[in-house]
C-alpha cells in the first residue's frame, strides 16, 4: 500500500489527509497531537498521539485497512488505556457542518448546559481492579453534546423493531419520538412496518407525540415485527430514496449485525445517515452491556408461573410444578426468576449439563426431595438438556428460524413424560402438572424499573445520532450510559458463568446437586473482568 497518500506533520495538529471512504474512520475525533504515523506488518494503520505529560507514554490509534466490516476505531493510551470507540460523521464526510444544541434553549432542559458530556468521557468495562491492574478497555460516555450535526427540520428519523417481542418495545418506539421532538424540535419521524423487510415491501407508519403519547401501557410493538427479512441493498436504497438521515433499530444479536451492515454500506456511500441500535432480548444474553430490558419485567412475570407451579405441587400427594422459561442459551432468567421465588428446589439451564439416571442424577434427587418434602418445584430453561432430547430420539435437529436460530425442541414436554414414566415403573404416585408461560411472558407491558431502562435508552440513542456519532448501539455498562461499536455487542452471547458467586447462590438456595461431572466443569474465561461475568452487577 502507498504510504505516500498520507501526510502528517510533527509540527501540526491538524488532521493529516486520507480518502475518507477507506481510513477516515479514525482521525478528526482526535483532538491531541500526533506523535507519529506508520504501517504496522499487518497493513494495519497506527496512529501515536501524544500521551499525558504525567507519562512518557503515547496514545495509539489503531484501524485494520481490511475489508470495511473489520474497521475497528481503537485509542490506546497510558496504564494500559484502550478506548474502544464508535464512528462519527466526521470521519468519513469532510468538514461537516455543526451547530449549537437546542436543548440550550428549550425551558424544560435549561439547566443540561451544566451537564453536557464532555467529549473526552469515557466509561470503563473493568470496576473490579488491583492496584497494579492496567485501566483496560472504556467506551464512550452517552449523552447531550454541545454541538449537533443536524438542523432538526432537516432531519428525517425512522424507527424499526426486528425479531421476537420483548416487554419495553413500545416504550423505547414512544421515547425516541418524544426525545426527537421535546429536545430537538424533530417533527418528522417515521415507522418501519414489519421489521427489516418493511424497509422495501410495506408504507411507513407516521408518527407524532399523539400517536405515541400512551403506547407504554401496551406490550408488543405498534409497528410490528419479524425474523428475516434483511436485504442490505435494498434497505439502503429506500433509505437514499426516501431522504431518511437518522435510522433507529431496535433488535436482538441478529439484527444489530443487520444494522452493522446497514451501517457499513451507508458510509460505503459517503451518505449522512446515522444508524443507532438499542440491544433488544428477553434473555438478557447480550454482552458487554449490564443488563437488557425487558429481563426484568420477564423474571417479575416469570415469578406467577413459578408461584402456580408451587399451589399445584402442595396441593397433591408427590407433586410436582414443572416450569419452562425462556433462555435459548443463556440461563439467566431460569436463575434469577429462582434466585427472587425462594420456592424452586431445582434449576436446570443450558450452560450447566446435567443427567437423569444413576448416582447424582436428576431422577434420584427428586425422589429425595418427594421423601423430605412431599412436593416439589423445578425451573428449566428452553434451552437446558437438548443433547439428551436429541440422544433419546436419535437424532439432532439443525433446522433454523428466519433470525438464524437453531429450532429447539420442548424440552419441558420431553422431560415431564420421562419424569413420569420413571415414576410409572417405581409403582409410585406421581402429580406432575406443566407451565409453559413462555408467550404470556414476552407480550406484557414492561414494569416501572424497564421503562426507566427503555427511556434513557432511547434518549441515549437520540443524543449520540444528534451528536454526530454513527454505527453504534447503546448500553448500560457498569450503571452508565455508553455508545458501544456493533462489532462488540455481536461477538459473542451473554452467559451464565457457573464458576461464578452467582450461580453458587442458587444452588445453595435449591440445595440441588450441580448434576456435574468433574470433567463437564469449565472455568471459563471472564470476558468483562468483573467476577459476574455477565450478570447485573448485584
């Protein structure tokens, strides 16, 4: 590659010139000194800036030169700093235009001129430290800026909601249309019907403060919804077509990769269009970020079928209150909706494998628990024992949804018959009564603490587009409110880690065996740092 295309000067602070399609991505954000600029043997182009005068060491920006899905815009700095940090529009359109942020003139938001967030915040992923530890990674901090990027009768917003439902849908829809319109004085804003596919195959919903004023007592989503459906090109031309600048996906794992692509061809145009993501799953199996929303309401609600479950069990001899909760692959709902009902004796989620015949099995320990207590409660996950459903039927399913998620099969059916057939061939009374409360569950309104979480979500989102940052989703992370790149929400799921305090709790509150066997236990890396990996941080 022709390192001659770039030009940078010792003496200058000013940006050096670059073709702003290809490595813009990094640069104008950076406010600091360049210290040097070389190729590294990976073609990957790095950036040193000057560090703090505390230390002799440099600031390094680093970007891959590869395909444009890989460009990662990371800032290194003293004490082992890294900033993960998100695009803006300044790196890739040159010179544009900024002006003063009309929340200094709006009455209701006067006192926010104190508040703005400094350009140079950041919040860190690691709370957890040594005294030698190094600072380790931080992203941005969300929130109001001084400066805008848009005129707001210029702007063109659209919001769409992709995937299954999740408690909070309708609230995040309401906020970022009231966000737009009482901070920002934003009037034309537009709904995607459908999902993905009604970007190119359905009209738009308008949308006002009337049509969204009382949409947070309702669950679903006013627009609707769907799995699939995602054809970049097409979503990006009737964007273009429509003249749409601001796009607000609200979506799980697999749709925010759809907005990464939508994203990575938008900026492919050079287009002033920003794509902002709110992370959407009930099974709170998202990374990096804190906590989804939704997962609340999901374990409040998730306590009736438990509480059901339980007045069946103790009303019969040998009883038994069977009850499947969502968790695809992660357990966290199954754990914490046990951890919060106190009446469960047993938990069964996918990260922990588990047998039923033999020393230690399930089977022998709920023959013991109906010794002791004469009832009994078990929770399970949808996604927990799929290896020994499969085993038992000879066979393995690889059929997928249109999100591209493996199809389960019920595993809550599958081990209530054997359960009773175990029993059936001990000649001995048995009760078991089935609760799949799994759809009541997903169509609730969210409780009072999700509709915090959804409205400084949206307001969030709403502030970062604003601001002129681009190619991002939003999150809590450590309990503030941050712009996370794509790449790191969709790099991973969420998991319980079993080595953790958290699920050490639950099974000293169940007092069920781990169903374990030695070589089944993995110490799992701890990819946040904390040792709750992954869990709200309690």
């Amino acid at each position: 590659m022709d390192s001659s295309r770039f030009r940078s000067s010792s003496n200058r602070s000013t940006p050096f010139e670059t073709d702003h399609h290809q490595f813009g991505f990094l640069i104008p954000r950076i406010s600091r000194r360049y210290r040097s600029l070389s190729f590294d043997s990976g073609l990957r182009l790095i950036v040193s800036l000057s560090g703090n005068q505390r230390s002799e060491s440099p600031t390094r920006l680093v970007m891959s030169t590869s395909a444009p899905s890989s460009d990662r815009k990371i800032v290194t700095g003293p004490a082992g700093y890294v900033l993960e940090d998100v695009p803006h529009f300044s790196d890739y359109i040159p010179n544009p235009p900024t002006y003063p942020n009309p929340l200094q003139d709006n009455a209701a938001y006067s006192v926010v001129k104190q508040y703005f967030v400094d350009e140079d915040d950041t919040v860190p992923q690691k709370i957890v430290v040594h005294p030698d530890s190094p600072r380790g990674t931080h992203f941005r901090r969300a929130g109001p800026r001084q400066r805008v990027y848009f005129e707001s009768d210029d702007v063109l917003a659209c919001i769409v909601t992709c995937g299954g439902l999740c408690p909070g849908l309708n609230t995040v829809i309401r906020e970022i249309v009231c966000g737009l319109s009482y901070m920002y004085g934003v009037k034309r804003i537009l709904g995607i019907d459908g999902g993905y596919r009604g970007f190119y195959a359905r009209n738009t919903i308008h949308l006002d403060l009337k049509t969204v004023n009382d949409i947070h007592r309702s669950g679903g989503t006013i627009l609707g919804t769907s799995r699939g459906g995602h054809d970049t090109n097409k979503i990006v031309d009737s964007i273009q077509d429509r003249g749409i600048n601001q796009v607000y996906i609200i979506g799980g794992d697999g749709s925010q990769k759809g907005a990464a692509a939508i994203f990575e061809e938008i900026r492919k145009r050079g287009l002033k269009v920003a794509v902002a993501g709110i992370p959407k799953t009930i099974d709170n199996d998202i990374p990096i970020i804190d906590r989804s929303f939704g997962f609340d309401t999901a374990v409040e609600e998730a306590q009736r079928a438990i509480n059901a479950a339980h007045v069946e069990a103790t009303s019969f001899e040998n009883g038994i209150g069977l009850v499947k909760l969502m968790g695809r692959y992660s357990g966290f709902i199954a754990m914490y909706a046990t951890l919060a009902s106190r009446d469960v004796d047993c938990c069964l989620i996918p990260e922990s494998p588990f047998f039923l015949e033999g020393k230690g099995g399930l089977f022998e320990f709920v023959e013991k628990r109906l010794k002791e207590n004469g009832h009994m409660v078990i929770v399970i996950a949808e996604g927990a024992g799929q290896d020994l459903l499969a085993e038992s039927r000879e066979q393995s399913t690889t059929l997928k949804d249109a999100s591209g998620n493996k199809l389960l099969q019920d595993i809550g059916l599958w081990i209530s018959q054997r359960i009773k057939d175990h029993f059936a061939k001990k000649m001995t009374t048995l009760n078991l009564k089935y609760i799949d409360p799994t759809y009541m569950i997903r169509a609730v309104p969210s409780n009072a603490s999700d509709n915090v979480c959804c409205t400084l979500l949206a307001q969030s989102a709403v502030h970062g587009v604003m601001a002129g940052y681009n190619g991002f989703t939003v999150g809590l992370v450590n309990g503030r409110h941050t712009y996370i790149p794509f790449y790191r929400i969709t790099e991973r799921q969420n998991k319980v880690v079993i080595t953790d305090r958290m699920w050490a709790r639950l099974l000293s509150s169940t007092n069920q065996p781990s169903f374990m066997k030695h070589d089944d236990v993995k110490h799992e890396p701890n990819h946040s740092g904390d040792e709750e990996a992954g869990a709200m941080k309690w």
